[in-house]
C-alpha cells in the first residue's frame, strides 16, 4: 500500500491587484515591486468570499471526481484569518461539501502547514484501517490583513487571496507521499501576528484605531538580524532531510514547490541546492497565501507538464514563529 495524492484544485477570486496599483497604495516603484517582491499580481476577494468559502470552491472541482460520501476525513489547513476569531470552520467545509460521514478538524500551523498536512494525511491513512480518502481544504484571503499604512509589515505587502483542496488517499495512481523533515525555532514566537483581537489584547475602540487588528512585525530589523542567517539553511535542512529519508537528493528534484517570497531569497535557495529556476514554480502573478503556496504551485506544475513518472518534487514552506517544512512527493502519472 501507498499513500499519495490523487487529485488537487485551485480557485481564485476575480479581483486582481496589478503591480501598479500596489505600487499607488504603498508609494514602492512598481519595478521594486515587480523584480524585488517577485510580484505582477495578485488575487483579492471582495466582501462576499471568506477563507473558507475560497477552499469550498476549490474542493468543489475535486469532488467532481470522487462522490463526497466517500470523504473519510476532512482537513482545513488553510489561514488562521477566517470567516470569525474564535471558531473552527471544519464543520463548515463538511457540511458545505457534502462530506456527510467525514469527521472533520483544523490543522494550523500558518504558511508552514501544507507540506505537515501531507504528512498527517499520509500518517492518519497509514495508521487506520478505516481511512480510506482524506481531503485536505486551504483557503486564504489574508489580502484583508495587510496595513499598507504600516512600514514594519512591508514584506507581507505581497498577500493575496485563494484556496486550494487535495484528495490523499491509499493507493493513489498519481502519486506517493515520501518522507518529510521539519524544524521549529520558538524563538520567533512573538515577531510576527495581529496585535489585537486575542486574550492578550482585547478589542477596543482604541485597539481599531490604533490599527491593531492587522498583522505586524514587532521589530522588523531585530527578526532580520536574527532570521537571515538561519533563514536559508533551514530551508536547506527540511528539504535535504526529507529527501535523504525518502532515498534521493537535491540533484533527483525535478520540480520544487516552495512559498512566494521575495525574488532574491527565492534565488538564492535555488542556488544553494543548485535547481534551475525551471524546475520550480514561482507565484508572481498570484503572491503569497499562507499555506497554500506549494499546493498551488503542485497543481501547476501538474497542469504545465513539468512531472512525468517517477519525478520527484518537494514542497516546502515555512511559516512566522517560526516552522520549515519539507514533504517528498513521487509523481507516477496522471
């Protein structure tokens, strides 16, 4: 028996933010915002769409493949920034989706998430006998965070909005969840949230104008000085180790399924484990959506041709606070 995964989808919104409007709300040159942020455009939701209405979408076109019933469990790995502060939207994704006998939970672990709910899919199916299909549903519409106002938050400048689902489940005929490797450094905890609207911080009429309630960095050239350095090389770590558990190396890579980030970083993580910018998807025309990023990029890739059988991709992410995680996929074919 194998577990892999078997189907993907992606949906976005029709709202789209260009470079140049970006570059009208935050004053940065539109070329900055194009060569540095590594960003054309980007999807934005309006009023009417949530989070998890994004992941509904998408797990909607997968569910065309496979009669909802069959769903054993359902995961939502997508953005904390949902419909409300304080509830589990699973519940809502089931009931939406039709999945009447899955049970249903919230794995979160912000933009690291997707390559761990790989890895708990696989482990759940592995460990029980009556699992037979898990889907996995993201969304994201962090766009609605972000203060553009607000200096400290500029390298979140390039959020935007989307959802995604994957259907895991044994002997999948696409493809074989491998190994993955992750590290967790706690002592970014408190660099990067939303200041307001937790226990720690109550609502106010003083928090909303203070313009709490969106997310920012503490102190963005301490985390800087503290996270280059570590930054790459953990990146370096995850996917090195979960490929050597997996029995392969960089050089087996054919197509890398990192998180948007900034050009530079992006280069040079492909420098440092020699991939050429071919084997990868880079999401300038999409930003960055939480945990979504290297579903999506794996739904592409599919899409574009770039995996045939036996090819080996990585997705890999890492998320504030802060978590680096690789998973190992083999391709079999569609």
């Amino acid at each position: 028996m194998n577990v892999g995964i078997e189907a993907t989808s992606v949906y976005f919104p029709k709202g789209i933010e260009t470079a140049e409007e970006l570059s009208k709300k935050t004053g940065i040159p539109e070329q900055v915002i194009i060569e540095k942020f590594g960003l054309y455009q980007k999807h934005v939701s309006d009023d009417t769409m949530q989070a998890t209405d994004l992941g509904i979408e998408a797990a909607k076109q997968l569910l065309t493949k496979i009669d909802p019933l069959s769903i054993d469990v359902v995961i939502y790995f997508g953005s904390p920034h949902k419909d409300y502060l304080v509830w589990s939207c699973a519940p809502k994704l089931q009931f939406e989706l039709g999945t009447k006998n899955a049970y249903a939970f919230e794995l979160m672990n912000v933009s690291s998430c997707f390559p761990i709910a790989l890895k708990v899919a696989k482990d759940m199916l592995t460990s029980d006998k009556t699992i037979e299909n898990i889907l996995l549903v993201g969304g994201c519409k962090e766009s609605q965070i972000i203060d553009y106002e607000n200096p400290r938050s500029r390298f979140m400048f390039n959020f935007g909005d989307g959802g995604t689902a994957v259907l895991v489940k044994k002997n999948s005929t696409l493809s074989e969840i491998l190994e993955s490797s992750i590290i967790t450094d706690g002592s970014f905890y408190e660099d990067v949230r939303v200041p307001a609207g937790g226990s720690k911080l109550f609502p106010s009429i003083e928090t909303v104008v203070n313009r709490q309630h969106f997310i920012d960095v503490h102190n963005p050239s301490r985390m800087k000085e503290r996270l280059d350095p570590v930054s790459i090389p953990n990146f370096e770590k995850v996917i090195r180790n979960s490929l050597q558990k997996s029995g392969y190396s960089p050089q087996d890579i054919k197509v890398l399924l990192p998180l948007h980030t900034k050009r530079s970083m992006f280069r040079e993580l492909l420098q440092t484990l020699q991939i050429p910018e071919e084997n990868t998807i880079y999401l300038d025309h999409h930003g960055h959506m939480s945990a979504l990023d290297p579903c999506i990029g794996l739904h592409f890739a599919n899409e574009q041709g770039k995996l045939s059988e036996g090819d080996i991709a990585v997705a890999v992410s890492a998320g504030t606070g802060y978590t680096w995680a690789a998973t190992v996929i083999q391709w079999k074919g569609v």
